[in-house]
C-alpha cells in the first residue's frame, strides 16, 4: 500500500517518503484541493487561484487536472460539470 504526505509548509507531495516533481500549477491545485478535502473547489476560484490575472483557454484546468491525474493517478479527482473538481478521501 502506498502512502502518501504533503508538507502543507513546503507545498510539496511525497509518496512512500520520496518527493514527487510537480511543476507549479500542479503544486497550485494540488494545495487548492486538500485545503478543501471533499469539497468542490469551483472552476473561477481555480483558474482564479492557479492563473492570477492571465487569461487560459477553455481547456486549460482539464488539461492541468489531466496532468495531475497522471503523475498521482490515485488521488481520486473527481470532476463536477459546470462546477468544479474535488479532491475525495475517504476516512479510515
């Protein structure tokens, strides 16, 4: 079973104690979703958030997730159309 920890301090990710590289806007996300742990975060806080002032297509945070979800395919994304995306944990 792998085990995974993020330094809220240094934004960064960890799986099994080994530093996983994100770029960031990947790091961006990522602190936006487990600050919000099973909440939808909406699309303009986001793109707000993770862009700042600069304009991004239509594709730009799918395309953002879809990079996320590679590299750490199980962290459980889900996305909520029209609304946002949610990072989902499940207590144990």
């Amino acid at each position: 079973m792998r085990v995974y920890t993020y330094s809220t301090e240094l934004c960064e990710l960890y799986k099994d104690g080994v530093l996983i590289k994100l770029n960031h806007k990947q790091s961006k996300l990522l602190a936006l979703l487990i600050d919000n742990l099973n909440h939808t975060v909406s699309y303009e806080i986001l793109v707000d958030t993770i862009w700042d002032l600069d304009r991004i297509s239509a594709s730009g945070l799918r395309t953002l997730v879809y990079s996320l979800r590679k590299i750490v395919p199980e962290l459980e994304i889900l996305s909520h159309s029209k609304m946002g995306y949610t990072l989902q944990v499940l207590a144990r």
